[in-house]
C-alpha cells in the first residue's frame, strides 16, 4: 500500500475516533487506561518514582490514587486529541475555554507579539485552539517532527485543524523574524518543560524541591524579539471541559528570570491538581540530590 493511501485512512480512522460520542469514547478510555496499569504496566515505576519525589509528604496511598487517576488523564488525552479535526469551532471553543486573551490582544495593539509558556500538563493537544480566540493574530506552536510519516501528518493536520500553524523547532527564530518583519501580529506556543540532553545539562531551575536541568530557548527568543510572555493555566473543569487562564509573566517574575517563574507556576498548576501533569516523564532524572 503506497503512502499516501495509508495517510487517506488513517485520517479517516482518526476523524472517526474524533466523532466518538462522550458516552463511547470515555469508557474505551478506561479500558485503555485500565490494561496500561495493570496489564502492560507502562512505566509505572517511573511515574511512581516521579510522584515520590514530587509528593514525599502524601502517603503511599495517596500517591497510587494520583498514579492510577494519571493513567485515566493520559488515555483521554490522546483518545481526545482528534476532536480538534472533528468538532466545530464552537463545540471546541464551548470545551476548551480561554481566558484573558484580551491581554494578548491589547498587547497586539501596542504592536508586541506574545510568547506562550507551556507544560505537559493537561490536554495539551487542544491548545492549539487558541487561535480560536485571537482573531486577526497569527498562531503558531513549536514541533519536533516524528519519524513515522503517518503520524506527523495526522498530528500537523490535527494542531493545525483551528487556524494555528506548527512550526519546526530549528525554523523557530526564521519563522519569528519573517512574522516581526511582517508586520502582522503573532503569538507562539512553547512547551518550556523539557529535559534536555546528557550533553546539555547547563541550567538549572528549582521543580518540587530539587535542581533540575532546563532549557533557557523561550526565555532567549522572548528577549531577542521583545516578546509578551504569557503563562499558560490549565483547570480541568469536568472530563473534556478545560478552562484556560492566560496570565502575563512579567509582573508575576519581577526581577526573576522568566524561566524561574515559569517553574514556579507550572508546580502551582500541578499541585492544585496533580493527575494531569506528564508523570509518566523522566523529568528528575538528572536532577542533583
């Protein structure tokens, strides 16, 4: 079978899984999230180990509870990611609700573009969306490209169904120059929590208590571009209805770096409500102790 023809059905598969009702999807959902655990066990050391060291005042069984509701989260999260192809724009608006926008908007006004500070937490996969929410600013999000052909497409197809457009990662500063020089107003979205290789172990922020590697690229491009950096705050409100509180950094860090406060309120977010972050990540794994 030729290429493109399995790209044609597997985008047909993947609308149809978007169209699932709620009253299908969840329970597949909790099937899935059920063999991971108990079955495949799917890095459950590492997501124990993670919530150990994040969590060390909770009980043992404290900590299972937030594992085995991780694993219902992170099914849904990518059971859920195809409704993005598949709703309308007011069914993703009416699941996936931004708030304070306006500030990005006005900031657009005084000719500033913005930057989205974003971690693995929530469902990720629809914030994309908030191009829904910005009109007449041009959205975009950083991507690595997949090895697997199929799956690039779907997922390009998937965060660029609402009018954003996926940018790859070493076309990040080409792309922001091209948009500055433009003249048309932009936000992009990075996802600032990623570890860094073995071979880039040159900054460190404090996450849940320890140093951890990071990386220092968005803070460096919200400089270099004179960017408005926001915060992205994800609340999950009921099982596929998320609020999202846009909040502007740069009062809340001061004289801070904007990487620091970044960590600073991703484990706000976290700890408010943990199942939803990306346990299953080694995210301490070069931490000094």
């Amino acid at each position: 079978m030729k290429l493109e023809t399995k790209i044609k059905w597997a985008k047909r598969l993947w609308r149809g899984l978007g169209k699932l009702p709620s009253w299908a999807l969840y329970p597949l959902s909790d099937i899935v999230g059920f063999v991971l655990y108990h079955i495949v066990r799917y890095r459950r050391d590492v997501v124990a180990d993670n919530l150990r060291i994040a969590f060390p005042e909770k009980s043992d069984r404290e900590r299972r509870v937030i594992g085995r509701r991780f694993y219902r989260y992170f099914c849904d999260t990518f059971l859920e990611a195809p409704r993005m192809m598949a709703w309308s724009p007011e069914e993703m608006r009416r699941h996936f609700t931004f708030e304070g926008t306006e500030a990005m908007l006005e900031a657009a006004r005084k000719g500033k573009n913005s930057i989205l500070f974003i971690g693995h937490y929530g469902q990720w996969e629809w914030i994309p969306s908030i191009a829904l929410w910005l009109p007449g600013m041009a959205c975009a999000q950083i991507y690595d490209r997949l090895r697997d052909p199929i799956a690039d497409e779907l997922m390009l197809r998937n965060r660029q169904a609402n009018g954003s457009k996926s940018v790859e990662r070493h076309e990040t500063l080409r792309y922001m120059v091209r948009m500055d020089q433009s003249g048309e107003p932009f936000g992009i979205g990075f996802v600032a929590d990623q570890s860094p290789s073995i071979n880039q172990l040159l900054h460190y922020e404090t996450f849940f208590g320890l140093e951890v590697p990071v990386h220092l690229g968005a803070e460096k491009l919200t400089h270099r571009m004179d960017l408005e950096p926001f915060f992205l705050d994800l609340r999950r409100v009921r099982r596929g209805y998320w609020t999202i509180q846009v909040r502007p950094m740069k009062p809340l860090a001061g004289a801070k770096p904007l990487t620091t406060t970044f960590y600073e309120l991703l484990e706000e977010m976290i700890r408010r409500q943990p199942a939803y972050y990306l346990w299953s990540h080694k995210r301490f794994q070069y931490a000094k102790h």
